[in-house]
C-alpha cells in the first residue's frame, strides 16, 4: 500500500492562505495576538477559545467552539487550492493521512 502524510505545507502554497497564526488573529481579539506569540501551532486554537477575553467566550460552551470552527471554515473558504493537490493525485497512492492539529 503506498501513503502519502500530508500536513498543512500544501494550503500554504496556495495564494493568499494564512498561517495558523494569521488565521487565528484576525478571527479573535486582535489583542490576543502577542498571546499567541511563541506558542505551537498546536495549542494557538486552544489558546484563542479558551481566553477569558475572547469574543467567542460570551457564548455557551457548545456554541463557543461552534462558532470558532465556523469562523475558520469561512476564511480558508475563500482559499483556492493550488496544483500541488493535483499532483498528489498523479502519484499512484491510495491512502492520503492529513495531520491535523486538533
């Protein structure tokens, strides 16, 4: 079986796609910026629902996260893919693991 481990390298090859970072930023509190400065991109999203401040934090618990994940969904939405998808395509394989940061 031949598989390919994928991670968010490919969207980043795409024009106008933000880092993990930039997405988070400009959908929170723009003062939770420097927060989120020096922390792995594994823990930004944790770091941007969990905060006190965050605008997310006047919702319920469900509806906190809901709205975050549908936020992030809306920006990268507008994102094109690029042909390095496509060339994955092209190889032959069958089985496709995307590493996920959450």
């Amino acid at each position: 079986m031949n598989v390919i481990l994928f991670g968010n390298g490919f969207n980043l090859l795409s024009r106008d796609c933000p880092s993990w970072h930039e997405l988070l930023t400009n959908i929170s509190n723009k003062d939770q910026a420097p927060i989120l400065d020096g922390i792995p991109p594994t823990l930004q999203y944790e770091q941007v629902y969990l905060a006190p401040h965050a605008s997310f934090s006047t919702l319920s618990e469900g509806e906190e996260e809901t709205k975050l994940k549908e936020a992030v969904k809306r920006r990268l939405s507008t994102v094109k893919t690029n042909e390095f998808y496509e060339r994955l395509l092209t190889l032959g394989v069958t089985t496709f693991l995307r590493k996920c940061y959450r």
